[in-house]
C-alpha cells in the first residue's frame, strides 16, 4: 500500500449499528448491511453465500503475562520438549526450536537472530516456493487472512484464536512486512512455519513483497538498523526479495473462491493465465500487477484505472458480476486496504476484503480480521481486537518516536 489514507475502506455512520457478539447468528440482507462498518463499497449480502459475522473479540485480561503463557503452549512443539540435548552447540540451527523463539516473543524487544539463523532460514525458502504454481489451489475448509505488515503480535493472536498450522490450515494474502515494527520476525515466523507444515500454511505474495516498495516503507531499514554491517544487511535484503519473487499470486479454494491480495483483472480469458505467469517474477505488470495492486470501487461501471494508486486498475460492481459468471467462481477474497471492523464486504457479498493487523490506522483505530472458510463453503468473516494492554504499549511506542523525531527536528533548526 502507497499511501495508508488513500487505502482506507472508511466508515458510513448511516450504516452502523451495534456489533453482533453471538458467532452462531446467520444475517440476513438487512441485518448484514447494517453490521458492516463502510462507506467504500456499501454492503449488500450475497443470498447464495452463508456469510456469518462473529465480532466477539479475544477475552482481554490485564494480565499479559497470562496471555504469552497461553501463546506458547499453542505454539510448543510437545514431541520435541523432551528431547533437549544439554551437549549441543551454542548454535545448533533447528526449525523446532527457531520457531518456539517466535512463539515466545517479548513484545517490547525484537528477537535477535544470529546471521547462521537468517542464512538456515531463507536457504531453504526458494525451494519450498519454486516447485508451486503460481496459482495455488487448496481445499477447505482454510483460514484466510490479510495484510500483517510487521505486527507479529497479531500474528500470534490469530494463532492463539484460531490454532496452529497444522491444527488449522491458513491462507495468507501478503504484505507480511513494511510499516510495522517486526517485518523479520512476522515474516521468519511464516517462513519457518511453512518449513514445518508446507500442507497447512500457505503465502501468497502482496505489493509490500515487490523491492521498490519495502525498499522505502520500513523493510530495508529494519534490517540495515539491526544488521550494522551495510554489506551483510545488503545481503540479507536480497535475499529475501529474491524468495519474495517465488511467491504465489493467487489461491483457488475448493474451485469456487479466488485469492489473492490486490484484485481480478480485465486481462484475464482464463484461470490458466495465472497459472502461465513465470517465477521468479521481478517486474510486475498485466494481469500480476492487477492481482497485486487492483481495488473494488462501487461508485464506478466496468475498470478504470486506479489514479489513488498511480497503477493497476479499479473494478465495478457489474465488473466483478461477469468475472465470477465467466470463471464459475463463487465469490473473491482480497486484502490490501484498511477495514473498520477488519473485514468489508463489498456490494452483494461477492467480495470481501480482509485485513488483519489491528491498530493500523491511529485514527480509525480498525480492528484485525480473518475470514473461515468452512467445509460446507459457508464464509464466515470475523473481527478481533489487540488486547488493551498492547495497543496501550503502541501508543506509548509512538508517542516515544514522535518525542524523538521533534527533538532531532528541533535541534536542527539550531
């Protein structure tokens, strides 16, 4: 994403009404519409879709400590706690224990990784990503979610609600780094992650994953501020954007939903033409840059091309209407712009779009959502709130940047 305001779904207050706690209630078109937190696009259920809304939030406890207790016995690997060899190396690189160190995260400190670690890691990444298509298909039912960018606390919290991969099957969208504080951690956790259960997880590539962007939005100078040595970081940079160029574009699920992280695109005279977009793909353009960069505007007919952006495309309605009849698809899940409630259903509830790192945006202060898809194809959209304790740690984090940042600026007025 460019710019956070431009890509913000924002709030119709015509349109809200008090959030519905119960996950077992099935709205109809009247009750849907008033739930949805919008003003681009407005909602209006699809009557084929069982689209169910659960927007109870995770239980907040004061005690955090309690909380991170509860994450890392989801996330520890029991057939391994026992098999501790008190001998070994200071640095033994195992993806057991590397991911353990993900799940046990500090959320005040950012987790230190030694360059063997970083090197174990993206070494084995390409060839995890190299042998897929470029349109990957998966069966329900799955988790899908939206933009992470850097925020691992939701990555955990997500895992926590939801389950581990392995017990629970997920679908990521992209943009899983920039703008956030923990680009490496998110992005080591998934990668190490999909090492551990390549069946159970899966990652689609986002614009955040394209090098001129998370060159200049966050990615490239997390890693020079915490790797000092310029050629080393150089080097670790790299090498990630190279593994980035591997990445899916797109998800099939169970031959009736389409995934991806921007939007369709009017390039498209079959599936297959995403299937027949090479890897590694450095330069996006057609029909790649649309699923990375396109945008559903319910104010416009047909496609247009997306100005907020400055490329790809935006999508009407009626667009949208003959893409899914002449691809037989059900409905499209996307990511790539900001949501109220973490989720916006657009038009007759044959999109919707997911974003799943909460507190994105200071003044809507969204939440993060997932979407379920269950076995029965019934698309379950769901919101969830940071705990209280974490968004005050948020704000406390910025208050203390922009205390810095003011003072470095004043100082050079001097």
């Amino acid at each position: 994403m460019a710019d956070k305001k431009e890509n913000i779904i924002p709030v119709d207050n015509n349109n809200v009404s008090n959030v519905k706690s119960s996950t077992d209630t099935v709205y109809n078109q009247e009750s849907l519409s008033s739930n949805i937190e919008l003003r681009e696009p407005k909602v209006v259920p699809n009557p084929i879709q069982e689209i169910k809304t659960n927007s109870a939030y995770l239980t907040v406890t004061n005690e955090r400590d309690k909380e991170i207790e509860e994450a890392k016995k989801l996330l520890t690997i029991q057939k391994y706690e026992d098999n501790k060899d008190t001998n070994k190396e200071p640095l033994t690189l195992n993806i057991y224990d590397l991911i353990k160190r993900h799940a046990k995260y500090n959320k005040e400190l950012a987790i230190f990784y030694y360059l063997e670690e970083i090197d174990f890691i993206l070494s084995k990444m390409i060839d995890v990503f190299k042998p897929l298509s470029t349109l990957i298909e998966i069966k329900t039912p799955v988790i899908v979610c939206g933009d992470i960018h850097g925020q691992l606390n939701d990555l955990l919290l997500i895992f926590k609600r939801f389950g581990v991969p392995g017990d629970k099957t997920y679908l990521f969208l992209g943009d899983y780094i920039d703008r956030g504080n923990n680009s490496m951690e998110v992005i080591n956790f998934l990668f190490l992650l999909k090492l551990h259960k390549p069946n159970n997880i899966h990652l689609l590539r986002g614009n955040h994953e394209l090098q001129h962007i998370n060159k200049v939005y966050g990615f490239y100078e997390e890693i020079t501020e915490r790797f000092t040595n310029i050629d080393v970081a150089e080097d670790i940079y790299t090498k990630y954007n190279e593994i980035f160029k591997y990445l899916p574009l797109a998800a099939l699920v169970s031959n009736k939903i389409l995934c991806m992280h921007g939007g369709i695109s009017d390039k498209m005279q079959s599936l297959n033409d995403i299937k027949n977009i090479p890897r590694p793909l450095s330069t996006v353009d057609g029909i790649a840059c649309d699923l990375l960069w396109a945008d559903p505007d319910d104010e416009i007919t047909g496609t247009l091309f997306n100005n907020a952006r400055g490329v790809s495309i935006k999508f009407g309605e009626d667009f949208l209407d003959k893409f899914c009849e002449k691809f037989k698809l059900d409905m499209v899940i996307r990511g790539h712009q900001v949501c109220k409630i973490g989720f916006a259903v657009f038009k007759k509830g044959k999109l919707i779009t997911v974003f799943s790192a909460s507190d994105y945006d200071e003044e809507m202060r969204n939440l993060a959502g997932v979407v379920r898809i269950k076995s029965n194809y019934g698309v379950q959209p769901i919101s969830l709130r940071c705990p209280k304790v974490e968004r005050e740690k948020r704000r406390r984090l910025k208050e203390k940047e922009y205390e810095i940042t003011k003072d470095v600026n004043d100082n050079s007025k001097l």
